[in-house]
C-alpha cells in the first residue's frame, strides 16, 4: 500500500512538471530528479493584429492642357500709315520748279506705295479708274494745224499731260495716280491743257476802238489721287481746276462821229 502510494505521488508530481517551469522529486533513497520544463507564456486573451494595408495612391498625371492651334492670318503686303498726326506737305518739293498748279515730275513721287496700295485694294481701285478713265480728252477741242484762213484772237500753248501732283478745287496738293503698272496694267491719266501766252493783254487782233483782253478759261477736271495718310482706303476721286482755252474779252464800246 505504501508503495502504491509512493507511486501515485510520483504520477503526481510529473503531473505538475508539466504546469510548473523547475519540479523536483525523489522516491524513498533515490536520487533527485529534476525536470526542467519550456514555458511557453500565451496571454489569457490574446488578439493577433491585423495590420492595415497601406494605401499607396496612384501617381497622378495631369492630363496636358489642349492648346488650339494658332490661326494664321497672312499680314497685307499693304502697311497703310496711321493719320495720327500725320498730314501731307502743304507744298510738296516739286512745287518749286514750276510756276503751274501741277507738277509733271515728282523727284518724291511714292511710285512703290502706290503700286503696293494698288495690288491690295485691285478691284475696288478699277471701279474707280474706270470712273475717270473714260474722260478722254484727246479729241476735246480741235484746232487747225495751220493759219491758213483763221487764227484765234488770242495766242495759247496746248499741251497734253499727265501730272504726277497737283493742287485741287480746295486747295490742296495732292498725288495723282499715273504710270501706275499694275497687275499687267498701266495706270495712267491723261488731260488736255490750254494756256493763254498774253492773259489780260488786249486782243492782238481786236482794232484798239474796241476794249479787248485775252481771258484764261478754265475746265474742272477728275483725277484719281492717292492719300498715304488714309489707312482705310488711300484712293479717291477728286476735282482739279485746269486751263482749257484762251478767249478774247471785249468790252464795252462806242461809236463816235
């Protein structure tokens, strides 16, 4: 019975080596026997972590901004001079060579403006030429080549011209279009003038009974002309006073007895 005991302690005790880390024990004389257990420690309530997945955002690309193509709008080969404080000399330099209200050689006429204007204002430019291309004046007055029979009473000189400026019916000097080629066509503006060579001298022909004096008589005369300062539209027509004729004024007379 003692042994049975000593036994059942023995079971015992290996029991508990099991729960505690260091049993010890000996049976009667033998030795002691020592069991050294691993302890593993588990908490009581022990909740695994699960940790969050780490959100990486994705790389973000702006999408490029559309930019719409620029519209190109070809420059005029036509740069117009603004008006801003700009006006035509009141006596352009050829004035000074002459003594008649126009000029029939312009050292400054603007020839390669005015052929640029041309070009770029073509067809509205025609229908004013057509306006004034018209007045032909070569057949406006005839006269005898020859004194034979008849003579006028008064001398005069009879040219045919084409200025390149001249003053206007206000005035002023202006550039008038000739000689002008463009587009494979001249430009050109001729007219017919008349000077009396003894205006206010009486009549060579008139007896001296009679009052008499030579009279310049005058045309009004269309020209195309050409404004630098007009950025819009540098052409128009304007109205020019012109020498036509030279005729023989008499006055009043009397008849004495």
């Amino acid at each position: 019975m003692a042994l049975q005991y000593l036994v059942s302690l023995a079971v015992v005790g290996v029991a508990l080596a099991d729960q505690h880390s260091h049993v010890s024990f000996s049976l009667g004389g033998a030795p002691k026997v020592t069991h050294h257990a691993t302890h593993h420690h588990v908490p009581a309530h022990h909740t695994p972590v699960h940790h969050a997945p780490v959100h990486h955002p994705k790389p973000h690309h702006p999408r490029p901004a559309h930019h719409h193509a620029p519209v190109h709008h070809p420059r005029p080969s036509y740069h117009p001079q603004p008006t801003y404080g700009h006006h035509e000399p009141a006596e352009p330099a050829c004035a000074a060579n002459t003594t008649k209200p126009w000029c029939l050689e312009d050292a400054e006429y603007p020839l390669y403006e005015i052929k640029h204007a041309a070009e770029y204002h073509y067809e509205k430019l025609l229908s004013l030429y057509a306006d004034v291309a018209d007045l032909s004046t070569e057949l406006s007055v005839e006269r005898p080549k020859t004194l034979d029979e008849e003579t006028y009473l008064c001398p005069s000189a009879t040219a045919y011209v084409r200025p390149l400026r001249a003053i206007n019916t206000e005035g002023k000097w202006r550039v008038i279009v000739n000689n002008v080629d463009v587009h494979y066509e001249t430009l050109t503006q001729t007219t017919r003038v008349e000077e009396c060579l003894t205006a206010g001298d009486a009549c060579p022909l008139v007896p001296e009974c009679y009052e008499s004096s030579c009279l310049q008589k005058s045309i009004y005369h269309r020209f195309l002309v050409y404004d630098p300062y007009d950025q819009y539209f540098p052409f128009a027509v304007e109205t020019f006073k012109l020498p036509a004729s030279c005729a023989c004024l008499l006055g009043a007379s009397t008849l004495d007895h």
